[in-house]
C-alpha cells in the first residue's frame, strides 16, 4: 500500500512544469514527557501541519509525509480552535476536510513513511523539507539521529528547510551527540555550544519564551523540560522574535523559520518563492 503511495506521489509531480517534491516531517509520538514525571497528551498543531500542505498543494507541489517509524502522526486536539485560523471557520473546515482525505492520522491507512524509506528513496528526490510545530517536535525529533542525517544532507545541498514554531527545535537533530547536547539541557545543564553544528550563527525564531509563559496552560498544570528558544540559544544560533503571537518568518540561507502558529502559511509561501 504505502508502496503504490510513494510511486504515486513522486510521478504526479510530471503533471506541473516548475512542481517539486516537499518532504513533510512529523514525530510519530502522541505524549511529551514533562517535568517530575508528567505527561501531556499532545501531536502535531493542525493548522501549522494543513495551512502549508494546502498552500504547497494548490502550487502543484507533491507532498510526501515522513515520521521516524512511518507510524501514523498525532493531531493536537487543542489546535482544533478557529482562532488558529483567524477566526475563519470556512478555512478549518477546508484545513479537517484535506486531513480527512490525506488520512494521515489514520493508524491503518496513513501515507506517512519512516525515515529509513525517505533514505531508501533517496533524499535527492526531495526538493524541500517541512516541520511543523506543536509541542511533539520536543519530544523525539530534537535528537533524532536519521533526521540529523536528512537536515546535513540538505544543509549541504543548499536545499530550502523549512520550520514553524516548536518544529525548529528539530534543528538540534543536526548536532553530532544531540540526544548528550539535549539531554544535559533538559537536565538543567548548561552544555558548550557544539563546534561543529552546521546551523551554528544561522538567524532563526521558533516558539519564543514569552509565548510559552502565555501558553502555559496547555500544559495542564505541568512544566516543559526544555524551550525552543533555549534550546537553539545554547546550541549557537541567533534566536530572532518578534511581539508573541505577531507573524514573523526568519530567512537566513535555505533555512526559512516561523515563530508561531500565526506564521505558519507565511513559511509555505516562502519557500514556495524559493522553489521557483
């Protein structure tokens, strides 16, 4: 099945003159591991996921999905509120009514694929890749070895990488040791930057602090172990914000980075314009 998908995603972009192939990149993880103990039920933010996967499709841009494990993604059912659309109800709808079709979250019928087959494909047949946020990205991508590997690859091709929100944090995965590196910050350890971090000095936002202290209460009362803007500080890139929950997209070489849900079409159109 996820066979004939593959095959069929990478032929249809044949249909569109200028059409490329944009590698979408989720944690296949459905909780993140809190402070003392705790737990939060989370996944992926759904509109920072559909509002680019809209965006890409209407280009004529294949979409190909990918999780470590090729196991079906997670959908935060917290995003599931109109505001994260700008009030627009119509535009929800259009974003749960292509999820629906994708059947992505669906745990027999997911197109998603693991990292190891994206390898197998070949990363070359990839044009672009994409991470979206919500707090899963904390979870396991941040340190995810094959992920490193695919960023380096692109990182060195120069092709466009694109993040929004907590999904920049999956910048770290590119870190030689990053499960040491994030370990020891989530331990409360002030660890050196990393020398040979390929993204070191690149100019990026993500989920700012003071939008975490605004968000705290999606955390159920817990405490997250670690911060977007922390993480990437310390590692060594040069964290850029704007006003919490402002649009505010950061491009600096093929890295384009949004700060929040509110950036997340914005991220898509920019790399659409690189694509070109």
């Amino acid at each position: 099945m996820k066979k004939t998908i593959i095959a069929a995603l990478l032929a249809a972009a044949a249909n569109y003159a200028n059409a490329g192939t944009v590698l979408v990149v989720l944690s296949d993880q459905a909780q993140l591991d809190l402070k003392d103990g705790k737990v939060m039920q989370t996944g992926f933010f759904l509109n920072e996921l559909m509002q680019p996967v809209q965006t890409f499709v209407a280009a004529g841009q294949t979409v190909v999905f990918a999780t470590p494990s090729g196991k079906a993604p997670t959908a935060d059912q917290k995003s599931n509120d109109v505001s994260f659309w700008g009030g627009d109800e119509k535009a929800r709808q259009e974003s749960l009514a292509l999820l629906a079709t994708l059947k992505l979250t669906s745990k027999s019928d997911s197109p998603a694929i693991s990292f190891a087959q994206v390898q197998k494909i070949g990363y070359d047949k990839f044009d672009a890749v994409f991470v979206p946020g919500g707090h899963i990205p904390m979870q396991d991508l941040l340190k995810d070895k094959q992920l490193g590997q695919l960023l380096t690859n692109f990182h060195e091709k120069g092709k466009i990488t694109g993040f929004t929100c907590h999904g920049t944090i999956a910048m770290l995965s590119a870190i030689p040791d990053a499960h040491g590196f994030v370990s020891a910050l989530e331990s409360g350890k002030q660890p050196a930057a990393p020398a040979n971090w390929i993204y070191k000095g690149y100019k990026v936002t993500a989920f700012t602090d003071a939008e975490e202290e605004q968000a705290k209460g999606f955390l159920g009362g817990g405490h997250m172990k670690l911060f977007p803007q922390d993480g990437l500080t310390a590692a060594g890139a040069n964290f850029s914000e704007a006003k919490p929950w402002s649009e505010n997209v950061i491009e600096d070489r093929e890295v384009i980075s949004g700060q929040n849900p509110q950036s997340a079409k914005a991220v898509a159109v920019a790399m659409l314009a690189k694509l070109k």
